[in-house]
C-alpha cells in the first residue's frame, strides 16, 4: 500500500477496526475510507456495491462483524450467522466487481473443532465438531475463509483471511451480557471493588440506574456480584480451569497492515497440492487460565474482595491456543505482553468510564 491509496476499513468503529485506523494514521496513510453502520449498512447488497461502485477503494480491511461472547452467540444464534454471511458476502463479492486490489478478512479462533489440537495449526480446519455455543457465527467466518480462497483461485484476486485469537484492548465492549472475557472481566471486578467500598453513587452512574441501594445490590446480584457479613464476592461464570490466549489489538493492527503489504496469496499455496488452509492464525501463542486472568485483573484494579466460580455455567472449549508458526516464518511477531496490555485496558477502562453495550462492529 502507498501512502496515498484508497483504503476502505469495514467496521471502523469496532475493536480491531478502531486499531486499524490509529495505526494507519500514526504510519501515515492520508486515504482512509470511513463509514459508520447509519451511513452504510453493510447487511444490504445494493448499498454496498453502490457504495463500491462510487469510492472505487483500492485496498480492503473487512474488521466489520457482529461479535460477542459465549451469551451473546448462544442467545442470538440467526443474528450471528446472517449478518455475518451478509456483511462478508457483500463486500467480498464486491470488491472483486470493482477491481480492489487487496483484501484482508478477519475471521475468528472459533472456527476450529472444540478438540482441535494444541496449539491449533491452520490445516485442523474442517477436521472435527465446533464448539456448540458458538457454531453459527464459526460457520459464518469458515465461509469467509473459503469465499476469499474460492474468489483467489477462480478470478485471481489476492483476498487474504487472517483468524485472531481473543482480543482485547481501547475501544473494547463492556457490556455485562454481550463482551467477550477480558473486557466483561475488568467491568465486573471494577463495580465489585466499588461495592466492597459502598460507593454506590458510582455503582449507579457505571451502570445508568437510580442511586437506590437495593436496587443497585439486585441489580449487581444478576451479575454475580453481592456482599454478605462484608464480605464482598464475585462470582464468575464457569470453572475457572478453561486456558485462554490473548492478544493486544494494537499488535493485531500491526500484523494486519504487515500481512497486507508484505504477503500474497501465492505466498501461502507454494508447495500445496490442494489448496486449502490459506489463512492465516495470528496470536502471542501463550495461554493461561480464565482463573489466572481473574486474579491478575483483580490485582490491577486493587479488589480486596473473593472471587468464585459457578462451575454450573458454560465453560467453552476447554483450551484455544493457536499454532502461530506460520506467521512467525512469514516474518511477525507480537510485541505487548499481556500483563502490561490489562494494566493499559483496565486505567482505559477507569479514565474513560465508558460502558458501550453496542456489539455490531460495523
């Protein structure tokens, strides 16, 4: 990508869309393509290949998606697997019918079989059964992949699918219901410590309700928090034992922009005698504990109180991490260790007190 190309980054406002521009900006990119979900709906055919059709973008990041965590996905099952099949088979569709010369899809660690091997190597695609709670919107991405490898092999674009590990970082949701682990995590442990404080003035502005003590205790209550004999505990969905892998997505932005300049998709076929399993895992491949994550948040944010865990609830795929061998020989590496990434999140999170139950990343 030259400095002045016209590049088009889907879902600008989201998680990895946000990172995307700030790192394209701060690396001078003056060309950048924004529009917000009011502006263009992405679900709509004819709106995207007009919106095509008129700004002619030369590059493509596709980071526009409808996410959310283990509720989210069960609860909203339709909603994750249309919209997402909508929003990637319009822009994809279009960006070939108008010539774009690159495009980046992101999809999702989620769209390998829930006894993938560890780490998870990009050819385990396809090789087992998915996590149950999440099979919509992993079919959805698996489509994704395989719509960018089909439009490559059959009309010789150069569509690229990158599949990141969980993400965190600015911009994050932290909806009480519809976050992923991380940023619901930091929340919860942020309104526990006020509780264990009494500060309930906050407690009530953090979550946009009247100042009424018993109100706002029901209310945290739904949310596994509550306080007896003072003693202040919260309880956590799950057993705690599942390992997870993150990664700071400004490391995410960083290796999308590398992927888009310095790899083709005749980088990743050389030596295949099929084609398949193009895309590309992008993570730290390290992993530790959902409990191991709770307490290193609860010492970033100083809560004297208990944390438990409700081993009744969901626990997801036991363990997610990602072979990130490929990527490594194609050059990347990630910078941000995850203990300075939840510190950064968790003062984000605090100075900004900003709480978004917004989940459409487009």
């Amino acid at each position: 990508m030259d400095k002045k190309s016209k590049i088009y980054i889907a879902g600008h406002r989201g998680l990895v869309g946000s990172a995307l521009v700030r790192n394209l900006q701060v690396n001078g990119y003056t060309n950048l393509v924004l529009k917000t979900h009011a502006e263009l709906d992405l679900t709509n055919q004819q709106a995207v290949h007009e919106f095509f059709a008129k700004e002619q973008p030369e590059y493509v990041f596709l980071a526009a998606a409808k996410v959310g965590g283990i509720h989210a996905n069960n609860t909203y099952r339709a909603d994750f697997i249309y919209d997402n099949l909508q929003i990637q088979n319009n822009i994809i569709h279009a960006s070939y019918q108008n010539n774009v010369k690159k495009l980046l899809f992101l999809g999702s660690s989620c769209i390998y079989p829930k006894e993938a091997p560890q780490p998870m190597p990009e050819d385990c695609l396809l090789t087992g059964v998915l996590e149950y709670t999440n099979e919509p919107y992993a079919i959805a991405k698996i489509a994704g992949i395989k719509l960018c490898e089909s439009y490559n092999l059959q009309y010789g674009t150069n569509y690229i699918a990158v599949m990141p590990t969980n993400l965190y970082g600015p911009n994050d949701n932290f909806d009480l219901e519809k976050s992923h682990v991380l940023p619901a995590m930091i929340r919860k442990i942020h309104l526990a410590k006020l509780l264990d404080e009494g500060n309930y003035l906050e407690i009530a502005k953090n979550l946009s309700i009247n100042p009424d003590n018993t109100l706002l205790e029901k209310t945290l209550a739904k949310y596994g928090i509550t306080k007896i004999a003072k003693i202040t505990t919260l309880k956590l969905w799950g057993s705690g034992n599942p390992y997870r892998e993150f990664l700071h997505v400004d490391d995410m932005a960083d290796a999308c922009i590398y992927v888009m300049n310095k790899v083709d998709f005749t980088d990743l076929i050389k030596g295949k005698s099929e084609i398949r399993n193009t895309h590309i895992n992008i993570g730290t491949g390290e992993d530790l504990t959902i409990r191991e994550l709770a307490y290193l948040i609860k010492e970033q944010i100083q809560f004297n109180g208990q944390i438990e865990f409700d081993a009744t609830k969901p626990d997801g795929t036991y363990r997610k991490l990602q072979d990130v061998s490929k990527l490594h020989q194609l050059g990347w590496r990630h910078k941000i260790k995850l203990s300075s990434g939840v510190k950064e999140l968790s003062d984000w999170y605090l100075n900004n007190n900003l709480v978004s139950s917004k989940n459409d990343q487009f």
